[in-house]
C-alpha cells in the first residue's frame, strides 16, 4: 500500500474536533464545496451514492486500503462523531487507495479533500432531515443537481480560508 494511503490514515487519526466558532463560514463553504464536488462524482460514476458514497467501491470494488489502517482510522475518530464523518473519512482513505493503485480515475477534482479540510477546521457533519448540520449553521439538502453548478471554491489554501473567516468578523 502507498505512503499516500498511510499518510492519509495518520492525518485524519489527528482531527480533534474541536469547534472554533471563528472558522464556520470557512467550514460551511468547505462543505458546500464537497457537496458540489460530491455532485460531480455522482454524475460520472454510476452506482456512487451521493452525497456520502464510497467512490472508490463504486469504480473498483476491489481496491480497498489496508484493514490495519481502517481499524486505525476507526479507532481513533472520536466516539461522538456522526455516521456521516466516520463513513466519510473511511471511504477518503480507500479512495486514496485507488489513486495509489493508478487506477483510471475521471478527471474531477479530489472529491474528498474538501470535507477533510472541513473536519481539520474543527467541525463534523451531522444530518438532520432538512439540513447538513456544521456546527451552528446548516447547508440546506438538496439533490445533486442543485450542487454541481455551483462556483466552486477559488482555493482550498489556509489564506482563502482564513480570508472566508475574517469576512465574518
């Protein structure tokens, strides 16, 4: 397996979820983002679910990462974590575990590096029957479609945001 699919493993081992008021608005368009993203997916990849589906089971069911690492991811993600954040992270790892295996992937941008950005930032995802819950805010449910046209993020650097957070105050 590749150092990528290790590093990965280790990095999401470190979220802490810890919330930071400060950081919503950055957080919430980090979420917006993944869902456009997701949306993308969605389209390209017949049989992904959407918006929290295992892309890489979709394109090769076969191509999983270590078990020695998802136990690790599992384990140490934090117990009060939503199904949808622990779903996610998983499927982050195995799909790095496809990239690793150079497999023909479409030609979309990373699907889940906005949302683990998101989760490094402080906040998880809960859903609620209307809503995506991100801290106090929520992102309204919608299909797919509603997503994939949005604009997408111009960066997904510290400075972008940290410049969506400072708008805030």
């Amino acid at each position: 397996m590749s150092d990528t699919v290790g590093a990965l493993a280790e990095r999401i081992a470190g979220f802490t979820f810890v919330e930071d008021p400060r950081k919503q608005r950055s957080q919430i368009a980090l979420f917006e983002e993944y869902l456009r993203r997701s949306a993308l997916w969605f389209r390209a990849v017949p049989g992904a679910a959407w918006p929290f589906g295992d892309l890489a089971a979709a394109l090769a069911p076969s191509v999983r990462a270590d078990d020695a690492l998802v136990r690790r991811v599992d384990e140490a993600l934090p117990l009060d974590q939503s199904k949808e954040v622990v779903d996610s992270c998983l499927n982050a790892l195995h799909f790095e575990a496809l990239k690793a295996s150079a497999a023909q992937l479409p030609d979309l941008p990373a699907p889940y590096e906005p949302l683990l950005l998101m989760y490094e930032r402080g906040n998880g995802v809960h859903t609620t029957q209307i809503y995506f819950q991100i801290g106090a805010s929520g992102v309204r449910k919608g299909p797919p479609e509603d997503f994939a046209s949005t604009a997408p993020l111009p960066s997904l650097d510290s400075t972008t945001l940290d410049a969506i957070d400072a708008r805030a105050s």
